[in-house]
C-alpha cells in the first residue's frame, strides 16, 4: 500500500520527491505512459533496478495452453497474454567507467514528475559515482497522442564537480527477462520467457531497427530508435546491433556546467500480415515524421492535444485537493488508454501493466465507455467498432454454444473467449447487453449516423438474437433468463439475475427501435418485423424477481433466501475472499464481491421507484464486501441517488485514490482503468445526478463531504455543455454549440449560448447511515 502524502498534493501533478525501492512496483503503473496503441511503463531509464519491465503494444500477445483436469465440450481450446516487446526506453550512462546506477555510489536527489497538462514524464537525479563524482540527470519521456507511433525521449547529462568522461548508451532491446518476483493472484499475468524470434537487425549512422515475431501467435512486431544529440564537438558516436539488441553509443568529455542532450525518438509497428520490409518502411517513416517535427514539435502538440481534452471534459472540485489531483490523474490514465487505440480493445490494465494478461473485460463497456462519449466521443466509437471488427468471432461462439446471435467473450484480446473458468466466463452473458448498452448510449449522444450505420445497428441486432436463444418467454408471457452469472461474482449461474435481465430488456428495446429507424440496413440483417415484435413483447415479459417479506430485490431467484456469510467471524487478513475461500462457499451465501444489483440500480434507474433504490441500498450495503474495484464507484453515484451524500463521497474517493493509495495492493500489475473512469462516474452520475435515461441529458446535482464548488465539462450532440454547482445553486452553461434542453431536478430547461440557466438545488434529508460489513466500511473522507 501507497502510504498517505507519499505523492505531495497538486491538481496538475503526480510528484514523487524521492525514490522508494519498494513502492517501485506501483510507481511504475502511475507514471507509466501510453496512447492506446504503445504503452511504456514507467521503468527506470538504466533499466535497472526494476520491479516489472514493460513495453506493449495493444493486441501484441502470445497464445498460451489453457489447462484442464477434466475437459469438456466448448471449452476454450487456447489462451492470450500480453507480452513484453522491444523495450525502446533503456538509456544507460556510464560517468569515468563507473555505470549510473541508484543502488550504487550515494543518490542525493531523486524527483520524479508527471505533468498531466503536458502529457510527459520528467525525472531529475543528482548520483555521485562510488568515485565521487557528481553528475546530474534529466531525462523527459512522452508517448506521443498525436503520432500514434512514436514514442521519444530527452536525456540530458551535467557534470557537478569537475570534467567528466560520459558514455550514454541508447538500447533497444527484445527478449528482456521478466520480473523474479512470485505472485499467486489470480489477477496477475501469465509469464513467458523469451517470446519474440528475430527477423531482421539493421542499423544506420544514429540509429537501429529490429523486427522481430511471435512464436505462437505469428505477429511480427518493428521497433526502430533514432537520435539527434548535442554537446561537445569532441563526441563519438557508434552504433551496433544484434539479433535482440541495438545500442546507439554517445562519449566524450564534457566541462562542469556544460550538457551531453540527446533526444531518441523510438517508432513501433505491428502487424500479423504485413512482410518484414512494409514494417520496416513503416516504423522508418515514423521516424521521418519526428525528425521533422523534432522534439519541440512533438512536445508542443501532446501540450495542444491535452488543452483540448481538458477543456471538454475537466472536473474541478473546491475543497478536496487530494481528489482534485485524483480525479485529473484518472482522466488523464483514462485518455491514455483509449486515445489511439483505433479499433483495439482497451484491456483492464490500459497498457499500464500485464495484470490480467492485458485482456478486456466488460469493464470497458460499463465503466469506461459512458466516460468517453462524454469526453472524448471518437476514442469511444473506434472502441465499439473493434467490437464490431469480432462480431464473426462472438458469431462462432454463440453457435458453439447452440445459441444465435453474439456471444462476446468474457475476457480477450483478439475476440477468442479466454476464461477457463465458464461459471465466471462463459456463464457472464451480460457482457453482451454491457455492449449493447454501450452502442445505444453512444448512438444517443452522438446522432452518429454514419456510426450507427456501420457499427450500432448490427450490434445491438446480433446481441438482441443471442438473448432471444438464451431466454425463455413462459405461456405468461414472462421471459426468463436463467442460469447466467451477473456481475457480482460471488454469485453464479443464478436465474433472471436482474441486473442481467434489465440490461437485457435494454438491449431488445435498443435493437427494435434501431432496427425501425434504420430499416435499410437492418433489412440487410434479415430482420424482419415479426423479429422485432418478439424482442418489444421479450422485454415487456422480462422477470424481476422481488423479495416480498423483506421489499428488496433479490440479486437473482431465490438469492435472499440463501444463508448470509458470516462477516463477523472473517478475518480482515483474509480479504479478498477469493484468495482465502472456495467459490462453492461463496456461491451459495449472501455475500457480493462488487455492486451488482446496485449497479442496475444505476444504469436501469427507470424500472426502480425511488423507494425501491433505498430499500435496495441499503440491503445490499450490509453484504458488499468491494474486492473489487469496480464496486465503490457505483456505490457512490447511488448513494448519492438516495441522499447518503457524506457516503457518496467517502466511495467517490476509494474510487478516485485506487491507484495512488494501492487500496487493491495490486497496482504493481497496472493501474485499474475502469476504477479510475468510475472516479469521473461517482462525480457526474453520482454527485452531479446525470442520467441519460430519458430523451434528453438529467441533473439532479448537489455538493457532499467538504466541497464548497464542483464543476465540470461533457460533450453531448456536439455541443459542449459545463455544469458548476454551489451549495444552493447550478448552473448550466452552454459554452459552445446550438441551444439544448436539458432536466434539472424533472424540470426541463432550455440552456442557450451565453445564457446560462441557474437552478435551485434542493435540501437533502439527514438519513440514518447504511451499515457496511465489519470492517469493509469505505475510509471516512472528513
């Protein structure tokens, strides 16, 4: 665990001010940098001494054997892994013949800085050499978000106390070996030696080129380096390369006050069809294109490139300073993670770190998803065209399961189902309508048309199918989805869990009215209209079990009726449950790992009465112990829903501090991307109120904990809305775009250009606060 004020307080800024070997794990997920497309962990420039290294880029993965003791048909035959490619970052210096390395010699001064503005890492070292040398060291690192191929690197090197002889290294290196460090959870990744063969090491006067493919899986992968330096005349320069290894060397002797500058711009492309001399001409024209731009150029568009971002999707807090800085670094690692992914999936980890072999997850759809549509509309588009792109892949699935339609995997990096644990994995059909839900939300909010044509429709058409085989509709009338795991998995293979069954209904409504309004293209689908009446009387039938006695929902059939775990005789050393108890145990008590049917709660507010939500809060506080990160972000927009907004608020910062803090003491493996979405979900859904549920944008807004002012900015229909709210005020402020309505507490408004419309916000009532399990109450925020 992150010990409080290791990272200083600063709305704009991650600072570490001095190095700690064993957070070295973590601080390698929190600084790391990414685009979507190339991710760099944040490993130390020498390399050494380093917790995990890591270089990705997104859907590069090697197969892995999915073992069985017992085997059986529709397993699935083969598992995916992110790999470590060619890692593009190592530069190495060598000060009078004695190697720069921390553990070595006396380390006077260590910062390192991630400017969220920027979009760059900058590290600051004073080192005096076992000789007693002194040296200082900057180095500044990007991932470009302009240049989706392009990563660079400025590293400079100042004498202190006297002339000294320099050497820097420059590397490129494949094959690097992987972390020593043992590890049991289950949500780490799996580990393999040396996965990259060489295909091709070249070299020219200030740089290299190695090509490189997988073993398994057939990618052929392009990592090339070049650089500009500046320093003394007097420098030699030399480069050599191997089948694994290239190294660009820098000497010469440089006076006290002077600087050695080298600039490395690193270039990375992929392909599984592309030849060895198309990668090469494409990784070599990446590299024309930073040399044009050099590194001011490349600098000064990552600075453009997040103004913009920032000033549609910014949220500033008055009164929380901590989650101030929070909530900026989430969005900042949330940007990261889809900006240039471009039709690829956005794994659960970004490209931060291998914990869950860099698979994705439903945690995209749910969590991440509704934040981009908000912030950043097009990143969220080319995510759902890469569910697009594998729709004959959840095609071939859903018929080896003798269903129709879709059936999407549970987890994946390429669209082949990789959970080897089917009550978890095949059995979480949700993840289908998650998908669904996701296309409808995007197709609303943007009136894409062009999208809906090429995407959306056939979406939510082939996963409307699958329900349609996978359900029931009883002589009732009533439609039944049974034997499925819902998002909670503590619990599985239950029947009509409702979380399942409302975004189902969802999902059938979505695809009839797509299929009306876009009759052409869902004609081409062969959908007719007698197929989308039985989806509209599906959903009209669809089965919410409720629990009479005790007016709550059960989570699924029969779910209240079952024992409820024994929280009080449960050691806290054996959270999470799942690494100290059986699933058989598990499954068949009253015990929820993350927010399930409170999560329907949220995303299907409009079948609850608001009775019902704090009935069903309240519940379901008592059984949720958050072993999983997805479960506070949810549990604060509802609480705040049903006005326990000191709660909200307490769950807004687990959810927003999840990284920074190692709450989940597994960060090392990558940063919880969907957690820190959900950070910008407990502010906007949660304490601002949106919904978009209804025809158009809902607020239901008020402040909570200690804030004084909340604002922030979202992108709907193309116009970029910013709502601020006082402790008796909103306003809604319209600062570019044609006039739109909008509902403030049920009231619609009209808001218009350079009109703001200011709202009362209304009192909230002191109600007594939910009990959590011993010991699994969030930590209080004031």
């Amino acid at each position: 665990m992150i010990p409080p004020g290791y990272f200083p307080v600063e709305p704009w800024a991650v600072r570490e001010p001095k190095l700690d070997l064993n957070l070295l794990g973590q601080t390698e997920s929190i600084f790391a940098l990414s685009n979507g497309h190339i991710g760099w962990r944040a490993n130390l420039d020498e390399g050494e001494p380093h917790d995990m290294s890591g270089s990705y880029l997104n859907a590069v993965y090697e197969e892995v054997p999915l073992p069985y003791a017992e085997t059986a048909y529709g397993y699935p035959e083969a598992g995916q892994t992110m790999i470590n490619v060619t890692n593009g970052k190592i530069i190495r210096l060598l000060v009078n013949d004695e190697p720069f390395d921390i553990r070595y010699g006396a380390l006077l001064h260590h910062e390192r800085v991630l400017d969220l503005k920027t979009g760059m890492l900058q590290r600051t070292v004073e080192w005096e050499s076992p000789a007693h040398r002194r040296v200082r060291v900057r180095s500044i690192r990007m991932v470009s978000l302009v240049h989706r191929a392009l990563a660079a690197v400025l590293y400079e090197v100042e004498p202190i106390d006297g002339d000294a002889d320099l050497v820097v290294q420059s590397e490129l290196v494949a094959n690097e070996p992987v972390s020593g460090r043992i590890n049991d959870d289950p949500r780490s990744a799996t580990s393999i030696e040396s996965p990259l063969e060489s295909e091709l090491s070249d070299t020219s006067d200030r740089g290299a080129v190695l090509i490189h493919s997988t073993k398994r899986s057939k990618l052929r992968v392009a990592a090339a380096m070049e650089h500009v330096v500046r320093g003394p005349r007097s420098l030699e320069t030399r480069c050599e390369c191997f089948a694994d290894n290239a190294r660009f060397t820098v000497a010469g002797t440089v006076e006290p006050g002077k600087r050695l500058t080298i600039v490395k711009f690193v270039a990375y492309g992929w392909s599984s069809l592309r030849s060895v001399p198309a990668l090469r001409a494409q990784v070599d024209g990446a590299l024309a294109s930073a040399r044009e731009h050099g590194w001011d150029g490349l600098a000064e568009a990552q600075r453009k490139y997040l103004a913009d971002f920032w000033s549609r999707s910014d949220v500033e807090l008055k009164g929380d300073d901590e989650v101030q800085q929070a909530i900026h670094f989430a969005m900042f690692h949330v940007l990261q993670s889809a900006a240039r992914a471009e039709q690829r999936a956005i794994p659960a980890k970004g490209l931060t770190g291998t914990g869950y072999d860099g698979h994705a997850f439903w945690d995209t759809e749910t969590f991440v998803l509704p934040v981009l549509t908000y912030t950043a509309p097009d990143a969220a588009a080319d995510a759902l065209r890469w569910r697009h792109m594998i729709v004959p892949k959840a095609q071939e699935r859903a018929r080896q399961l003798n269903l129709r339609g879709t059936a999407f995997p549970w987890r994946t990096i390429t669209g082949q189902e990789c959970s080897a644990y089917w009550p978890a994995g095949t059995a979480a059909f949700h993840i289908n309508a998650d998908i669904a839900d996701a296309t409808i939300r995007q197709m609303w909010a943007t009136q894409d048309d062009e999208f809906a044509h090429e995407v959306g429709v056939e979406l939510l058409v082939e996963t409307a199918r699958l329900w349609m085989s996978l359900g029931c509709l009883d002589p009732d009338g009533r439609f039944h989805i049974d034997g499925v795991t819902g998002p909670d998995e503590y619990s599985a293979l239950a029947d009509n869990n409702v979380y399942t069954n409302l975004m189902a209904q969802r999902n059938l409504r979505g695809a009839a009215d797509a299929a009306e309004r876009y009759g052409e293209r869902a004609g081409h689908l062969g959908v007719t209209g007698e197929e989308v009446g039985r989806w509209r009387a599906a959903a009209d039938g669809i089965v919410v079990p409720y629990d009479e006695k005790l007016r709550v929902h059960p989570q699924s059939d029969n779910f209240t009726r079952h024992a409820t775990w024994d929280f009080a005789g449960t050691p806290p050393e054996t959270y999470p449950l799942l690494l100290h108890y059986p699933y058989f145990q598990l499954y068949r008590k009253q015990v929820v790992k993350q927010s399930d049917l409170v999560l329907a709660l949220h995303l299907r507010g409009d079948a609850f009465t608001p009775e019902e939500k704090l009935r069903d809060f309240d519940y379901y506080e008592g059984l949720t112990v958050r072993d999983s990160s997805l479960s506070a972000c949810t549990q604060a927009v509802m609480a705040a829903e049903v006005n326990h907004l000191d709660l909200a608020y307490d769950y807004l910062g687990e959810a927003a501090l999840m990284d920074l803090g190692d709450l989940e003491h597994n960060t090392r493996d990558g940063v919880h991307i969907a957690s820190l979405a959900g950070a910008w979900l407990a502010i906007v859904a949660g304490l601002g109120g949106m919904r978009d549920q209804r025809d158009v944008l809902c607020f239901a807004p008020h402040l909570a904990g200690p804030l004084r002012r909340l604002r922030f900015a979202m992108i709907w229909r193309g116009r970029r809305l910013r709502v601020e709210v006082g402790a008796e005020t909103a306003t809604y402020e319209l600062l570019d775009g044609e006039a739109m309505d909008l509902y403030h507490e049920g009231q619609r408004v009209t808001v218009k250009p350079g009109q703001p419309v200011i709202m009362p916000v209304r009192e909230v009532p002191d109600l007594p606060r939910p009990h959590q399990p011993p010991g699994r109450a969030p930590r209080r925020r004031h």
